[in-house]
C-alpha cells in the first residue's frame, strides 16, 4: 500500500449551511469513488473554504456520510483578489495500491477552472 494526497475542489451557489454541506458531500464522494476508496482507507482530510463560505464548516458535511472517525481540519483559503468565489478545496490523505499517476483529483463545477490539467 502506498500513502497518497489526493486534491479536489468545487464551486458552490450560496454561502448557506446546505450548500457548505451538499458541496463537501459531493466533492468527498467523487474522490472516493473515482479513486475506489473506502472509509478506512482514509487518514486524514484537510478542507479549505474561501473568505466567502462562513456559513458551517465544510466538515460537518463530511460526517454526515461517514467520516466521523476520520481526522478532518477546516481552514481559510488566502483571500486573493480575483479568486474564485465560493470554493471548498480538499486533500484527502489515504492508503491504496494506486501510483501517484493513477490517482484521480476531482474538479467539479466552475471549479474546473482551477485546474483544467486535472479535471475529469
């Protein structure tokens, strides 16, 4: 097994407590699927919402579809002029037999923007 990094984002409509929920739902749920994790192939998540989403923390959202037990942390992103607006980033840390190349980071929404390299 190897320990890998994985990155995703997605832009959300609103600064509310469900979207702040349905977006980090989501965004977790593509990267388990794409990249076939499970929850206990899961270390740790780091999730960052821009200046804009105060809302709830992205997190909460997370232990609604079972991460609980897993190590979460909120942060803010930088607030840079021109950014895009109502963003959660992710990076998730797991275990899988997947190479570094293999591993799939998610870009969902106008968050596709960020990295177009990446995007599925």
């Amino acid at each position: 097994m190897n320990v890998r990094a994985i990155r995703g984002a997605i832009q959300i409509d609103e600064n509310s407590v469900s979207s702040i929920h349905s977006g980090a739902k989501e965004l977790l749920s593509e990267l388990m699927r794409v990249n076939e994790l499970s929850l206990d192939s899961i270390i740790s998540v780091i999730l960052t919402a821009t200046p804009d989403l105060t809302a709830d923390f992205p997190a909460v959202g997370a232990r609604e579809i079972g991460f609980g037990s897993i190590p979460l942390l909120c942060a803010s992103e930088i607030d840079v002029p021109g950014a895009l607006p109502r963003v959660i980033r992710v990076m998730l840390h797991c275990t899988t037999e997947k190479t570094a190349q293999e591993v799939a980071h998610v870009y969902l929404r106008g968050a596709i923007s960020l990295r177009r390299d990446l995007a599925q």
